[in-house]
C-alpha cells in the first residue's frame, strides 16, 4: 500500500474559509451546514487521481473500454482521470469530445532513442507538475518506455493487461525488466498469462466495462439499416465485427460459409475498417477469397462504423471464429447486449463470456462444426431469438459498468492508501 501525501487544494481551503465564517453565526442551522461543508471537504480530499498511459495511434477493444470507463465514472465518484497519449487519432479525439485532460507526449518510435528519451523527459515534466495517486499503463509498450520513470519518480503503477503474454516478444521481454506495482487483469484468460511477464506481482481481474443498453428498432429502421449493407428482411445477417487483422479468423468464417446449405437465405457483414499497412492487404486478401470461393455475392465488407450497435442490432447472428485467443473479446460482450446469439471457438476470453444460455461454442479450427451450428441458427428462427434473448441479461451479469467501475476504484484506492 502506497501512503498518498495529496496537497490541500484551493476549493478545500474557500470550502473551510465559507465554514469558518459561516460558523461564527453560531446559529444551529449554521454549525450544521459548516460540518456538513467539512464533511463534503474530506469526501473530495479522498478523490484518487490516476494518469492514464496509451500510445494512442489505434483504436479497437482497448480504447472502448477505456472510453466507457471515462462515461461512467458516476459509478466511481473516487476516481478522477486524466490521460497522456503519444499519438493523435480516434482514441484521443473521442477523449477530447468527452472534455477529458489530455496531455500530450512526444511521438516514440522504438528504433529512434532520442524520440524515446524526449517523451520519457515530457512525462517526468508532467508527473512533477501535477498530483497524481496513481499512473496505469495500457501496453506493454507503454509500460516499457515509460515504467522507469514513473517507478523512478516514486509513483505507484499498475499494469492494465488486456493482451494474453507468454513472455516471448521482444516487448514482453522488455516489458518484464520494470515489475509494476499491481496488475488489472480483464478476465481469466489475461490472468493466469500475467504471471510469464510478472511473476510474483499481485493482479487483480476487473473486467472490461460495456455499456448494455438496447434499443429496441422498429421493423422500418431495422429494415433501412439492413438495406445499408444489401440484405433483404427474410435473409438471417451474420456479422463479424473486428479489426482486419488475420487472427481474428475472418477467413475461416468464408471458408465455413461455403459449407452452408446455398437454398438458405443468409448474408455475411465484416464490420471494421483497415487501419494499417497491413490490414489494408489483409482486407483485399478477403476480398479477394472470397470470389475465389464463390460467395463475394453473399458477403459484405462494411467498413468501419462508431455505430456498432445500431449494426449489431440489425443483423441475427454474430460470428468471429478466431485463429488465436482473444484475450477478452468486448465485441462479444456488445453482440450479447444487442440480442444476437453468438458463435465463436471455445478458446479464451470469449470461453468465459458465452456459455450455453445465449450462444455455442465450437471446438477451435473445427469449421465443419462450426457450419453446422451456423447452419443450425439459419434455419431455427425460434432458436436464434431464444439464445438472443438471454444475452442481455449475460452481458449485464459480466460488464455492466454499475459493477465494473466500483471495483475499478476499489483495487485503486486499496493500492494507495486512499480508500473512501
């Protein structure tokens, strides 16, 4: 436990300044709001500050999740957040929208020391400047570069592991050489890989926070939605959402696809845009393949969209058949929320999320299974809307922010000594 040593700020001192002079009325309903005043004083000297580290340059699952802790820190009234970010994109311009304090480092690029050194010098400005009880790193890049100076300056830090580590990447290596002072897990799976990377460091697992709010459509905006991506009412919609990256199996969910019965109606949507190089080779490959077998008519290539929701919404089935585990998986969480059964491989964090109430899983790279269970839900609207219907409730039972961010302050405060 870190024994946090927060200065007196200006609001405390007017707040006692108003009391004292409020108090020298010596009237009864005076003395009481003055000890009311005192006691909304200490409440605010509890408030824990914590920094948050993120490169900044990509935005998927991680930076959701960080988004929806930020709009639902009414949950966490102890919490107050600001962020530093090495890179401009999505993440930090939907921060920006949500008036958060954002400070801005140097841009790293590894292989160039002096960029490194810069945002190391910017970050010990800032952790100088200001007052933080806390600071979270997001990656292992992060915690990398920056871990030295946070842990230098005497600050505690906690590693927020969304990935699943076996210690051997070059940055896991790196990583590995500064120990933080706890790990927040984001489920199971990440958990018991924490250990390869920090062994002996205590971890705590608080899931990732989804917001679980469904809208019911009308049959026309469901309709007009559908007719966005070419697919008429009486077609099921399987959708994937992802980022167009290659383990998250796209191309084995065509490949299943061509052993789905021609007579059904059904269409396939890829939801998520290519943000790299190489996820916009990725995405032609995909295409590509998808001619190649036979079914490009069948499948569409959606883009990105900050409406997932909406999207998920209107489709009937969610699929993402990965060829490596998901450390989590929050778009299955998403995919729950908006009452779609959902199938996927039995493998990681998706394993703890779906169980046999609201969806089916397959065992891994088995895809003549994972047609026939497709094929399955194709056919059976009944079944579809029975698992369908059971997935809010799951989705709640795991993320709701409600639960998640109360204990998200409660491993924060418990850690430095701040607990309300």
């Amino acid at each position: 436990m870190f024994t946090s040593q927060r200065p007196v700020l200006d609001s405390d001192l007017s707040t006692l300044v108003i009391c004292n002079n409020v108090c020298t009325l010596s009237a009864s309903a005076e003395i009481s709001s003055c000890f009311r005043a005192i006691a909304a004083a200490r409440d605010c000297s509890r408030q824990t500050s914590v920094l948050h580290l993120h490169s900044g340059n990509l935005f998927g699952g991680i930076e959701r999740a960080i988004i929806t802790c930020v709009r639902n820190l009414q949950f966490a009234p102890h919490l107050r957040f600001e962020f530093a970010v090495c890179f401009s994109g999505t993440f930090r311009g939907e921060l920006s929208a949500l008036k958060q304090p954002i400070h801005v480092l140097p841009e790293v690029r590894v292989r160039n020391p002096l960029s490194l050194i810069r945002a190391r010098r910017q970050l010990a400005r800032i952790l100088r400047m200001r007052t933080y009880d806390a600071v979270v790193c997001h990656s292992t890049w992060t915690h990398s570069i920056f871990a030295p100076v946070i842990q230098g300056l005497g600050m505690p830090e906690l590693f927020w592991a969304h990935d699943h580590y076996d210690g051997r990447h070059w940055l896991e290596r790196w990583a590995s050489r500064t120990a933080p002072n706890l790990v927040i897990s984001n489920g199971e799976f990440s958990n018991e890989s924490v250990e390869k990377l920090f062994p002996g460091v205590a971890r705590q697992i608080v899931r990732n926070p989804v917001e679980i709010q469904r809208r019911h459509w009308s049959a026309a905006e469901r309709r007009q939605i559908r007719a966005e991506f070419g697919t008429a009412d009486n077609t099921v919609a399987i959708v994937q959402v992802s980022r167009m990256e290659a383990w998250k199996g796209h191309d084995l969910l065509l490949e299943a696809a061509t052993r789905l019965r021609t007579s059904a109606p059904w269409k396939i949507w890829f939801i998520g845009g290519a943000q790299r190089p190489q996820e916009l080779s990725y995405l032609e490959t995909l295409k590509t393949k998808a001619k190649h077998l036979g079914i490009a008519d069948r499948v569409t290539f959606g883009g990105q969209h900050s409406d997932v929701p909406r999207v998920l919404a209107a489709a009937d089935i969610f699929c993402q058949p990965n060829r490596a585990a998901e450390p989590f998986g929050i778009v299955f969480i998403e995919a729950l929320s908006q009452g779609l059964p959902v199938v996927t491989f039995n493998m990681g964090g998706p394993a703890e999320i779906v169980d046999p109430t609201c969806g089916v899983l397959v065992e891994p790279g088995n895809l003549k299974t994972l047609a026939a269970e497709l094929d399955w839900l194709i056919s059976d609207g009944a079944l579809r809307r029975s698992l369908g219907e059971a997935g809010p409730a799951r989705a709640r039972q795991l993320c709701d922010p409600a639960v998640v961010l109360p204990r998200l302050q409660q491993v924060i405060t418990s850690l430095v000594g701040n607990s309300p």
